[in-house]
C-alpha cells in the first residue's frame, strides 16, 4: 500500500495551506521512485500527473496548481487566474492572493522559499539555484508580493530541503563570483579539497531575504542530497551517472 505525501511544515505559517514535500507518497518507479511531480523529467507522463494531484489533496483539495517553467532567473510573476501546464510562464518565483490557486516550485537541490504575509493573505514560492539566488530571484518575489497588498514588515519565509554545505562543492571560480558580488559572501564558504570550498546555500538564501527586511525566517536545515530515502538530488544523480532524477514539490496556496 503507498502512503499518502507527508508535508513537511513552517512553524511561522500556521495553518496557512503549505507544504514541503519529497519522495514520500507518490507512484512513480525506478530512478523516480516516489513523487516525482517534474514534467521536464522522462518519468511517465501519467504518473506524474497522478503524483501531481496527490501533492495538491495533500495540501489544499481541490485546488488548481500553478507552477512554472523555471529557467534559474530571477524573475518572479504575479499569478491572478489558472494555466495551463502548457502556458507556464518563464521564471523562477511566482505570487497570488486569489484563493483556491496553489502555487507550486519544483527543486531537486535549490533551495524552495515559501512566502506569506498572513493578515493580507498573500502568499509567495520562490525557487533559488546559485544563479537566481545571486540575481535576486528572493527579492523580486517580495517586491511582487508588495505589489499585490502585501506589507514587508508582515512577511514571513520558510526555506525548505536543499543541498547543504556538507554536500555542495564548487570551485574556486564560484567563490570568486560571489565575492565580487559582495565580499561579505566569503561567510558562506568553508574551506574543502585543495581548490574547492563548500557552499551553504540556505544561509546565503536566509541572509538575502533577512537584508531585504524580512525579520522571520525559518530554514529548515534538510539537505536534498545526503538523504536519498526522503528527497530527490540532481547532485547525487550526476555523481552517479544516472540518466535521470525526479523532482520534488513545495507548495502554498490561500484558501477560498
């Protein structure tokens, strides 16, 4: 018997619909085992879909689900009304205030943010690589949540499972190029192998939404790649030599 998606879930957000969820729950097979909710993934089309639909029961039934085409941008759109999945706009963060629309980010080592300003009831997905993280795909997404109503001051930020310090080696010119960007990012960095260094992603993520005044965040401290049972890794995939990886979903919506 398959079990049901277990969402994992922000303290600050209360019983705002929200989840992150892995690899638990879902029906698809082999190196997609679990909930693989990627349509970019060679998985089968309809266990996707079926994958899909459970993540949404999981967190607000009878839903419709956004997502996007992410392109590791830091472009984030305001969402008013559902799409299709064919009519997924090109960018990396995504926000709406209109009840019943559930906004999904697909990761599989980024970094997921989840956004809410509770009082207004608008809420904000964010999917943050290194490149979108740098460009200022967290910030673009609060920006879009002001637009619609939301106040800064109110915001609240959970960053769900990503790769970890512990598992994210990079090279000696990623380091350089976030020094260049600002030189206090050296914190972020910790000494690996000779010409290599570890990068914590979600401290650079928690302390770019803590700079643009957001004063409540909480990172959930799960690393993608470390743990095979629970979440899937494109890292863990490459370093395999697998010819695919699943993806996983988080998810907020607002309820009607």
């Amino acid at each position: 018997m398959t079990s049901l998606p277990q969402p994992i879930r922000s303290r600050l957000m209360g019983d705002l619909p929200h989840a992150f969820l892995g690899r638990e729950g879902g029906v698809s097979t082999g190196i997609h085992a679990g909930l693989n909710v990627g349509l970019g993934s060679d998985d089968d089309r309809a266990a996707i879909a079926e994958n899909r639909r459970r993540a949404v029961e999981a967190v607000l039934p009878g839903a419709t689900l956004a997502t996007l085409h992410q392109v590791h941008s830091a472009d984030a759109v305001i969402v008013h009304t559902p799409f299709g999945d064919d009519e997924r706009p090109r960018a990396d963060a995504l926000v709406t205030r209109t009840p019943g629309l559930l906004l999904g980010i697909l990761t599989a080592d980024c970094a997921p943010i989840l956004f809410a300003d509770l009082e207004e009831g608008v809420v904000g997905a964010a999917h943050a690589g290194w490149k979108g993280a740098l460009g200022g795909v967290t910030d673009a997404t609060l920006s879009a949540m002001e637009r619609i109503g939301a106040d800064r001051s109110r915001i609240v930020a959970a960053i769900g499972p990503c790769i970890a310090r512990a598992s994210y080696e990079v090279d000696e010119s990623f380091i350089i190029r976030f020094c260049e960007d600002d030189p206090e990012n050296e914190r972020f960095f910790a000494d690996g192998r000779p010409g290599h260094w570890q990068f914590d992603l979600e401290g650079y993520v928690a302390a770019r939404i803590a700079a643009a005044g957001v004063t409540r965040i909480e990172a959930l401290g799960l690393d993608t790649y470390a743990d095979e049972v629970r979440f899937f890794s494109y890292r863990r995939a490459t370093h395999r030599g697998e010819p695919g990886y699943g993806r996983e979903i988080s998810l907020i919506g607002v309820r009607g």
